[in-house]
C-alpha cells in the first residue's frame, strides 16, 4: 500500500533486559537511584529499565539493539551511565526525524517495592526524550516468587515505544 503523502509513519518497538543482583553495586533503575542493600551488573551501570527502552526505541527505528551500538567488550562503555546511553540514541532517533510518540515500560522486581519511585522514573525518562511526562508510563510487577526475578536474584524489565515520522511533501 502506498501511503498519502502527508500520512505520518508510525513504528511499534519493544525492549527486554535482565541483569543481576549482587552486592557491592548501586542500584539504579530508570536513571535514578534506588537505595536497596544490592545492585545491577552489567558493564555499564546495569540500568534494566533503560537498556529496555533504549532497545524498544531502536527496535522501532529498525536501527538495531544496544548491544550492537554501545558493546561490552568497549571499555568507552565500562560503567557508563545508561543516562548518557538513552541520550545518544535519542540523538540518533532525531537525525533520522523520528518523534516519540510514547513509552510504557514495566519493572519486574520482587524487591524493592517501586512504587513510590515511578513518579520519578517517568519523568527522568520524559526528561531524556524531550517528551511530555504523561507519554512515559512506567509500571512495576512482582514475578510472584517464582524464577530468577521473584527470588530476588534478578530485576527485568519490558518496554514498547512508538514512533512517529512525519512525511515531507513530495518525498
Ligand atoms: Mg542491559
């Protein structure tokens, strides 16, 4: 089907991560800190619930994954602030002239409780994307006990992002 011409694009992505919990880390979930007796590992800061939105974002770019774009085996990326990661493909997504339509993301956390920080995390997340707080969702689920997650020996998290390019007239 060919589209009309001044028909905006829209692209669905999605996005899932899981790192580690072990001691002698600082927890940071969404760009904020949590403070909790465990962290995240991961060669960068271990941030689950960016990497899964930096990944839904790319998916719907079709511009690939974040283990593609920023590698592990690349010491730039040691410890880096997944911050600074969102904001890189943010960068990329702009170039390319995809807008943000929305992000929802759920955190799959036995422990800690999460709620009280969502507010927070939305608008870290709406901060980085240059978008409105209210098209940031963030959700946070207990795995119910069961596996890596609900044992506490995991945080996971899922993300979908939709995009948005408008069409230029004549292309
Ligand atoms: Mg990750």
């Amino acid at each position: 089907m060919i589209p009309f011409e001044d028909e905006p694009d829209y692209r669905i992505g999605i996005g899932t991560d899981i790192h580690r919990l072990v001691e002698n880390r600082k927890l940071m979930l969404c760009g904020i800190y949590i403070p909790f007796p465990l962290g995240l590992l991961g060669h960068s800061d271990g941030d689950v619930g960016l990497h899964a939105v930096i990944d839904a974002l790319l998916g719907a770019a079709g511009m690939g994954d974040i283990g593609t774009l920023f590698p592990d085996t690349d010491d730039k990326w040691k410890n880096a602030d997944s911050k600074e990661l969102l904001l890189a493909v943010k960068e990329k997504l702009d170039e390319k002239r995809w807008q943000i339509v929305n992000v929802d993301l759920i955190i799959h956390a036995e422990m800690p409780k999460l709620g009280p920080s969502k507010g927070q995390m939305k608008r870290v997340i709406a901060g980085l994307l240059g978008i409105d707080f209210t098209a940031v969702n963030v959700k946070a689920k207990t795995n119910e006990g069961m596996g890596e997650v609900g044992e506490g020996q995991a945080i996971a998290a899922t993300a979908t992002a939709l995009l948005r390019k408008k069409k230029r007239r004549g292309l």
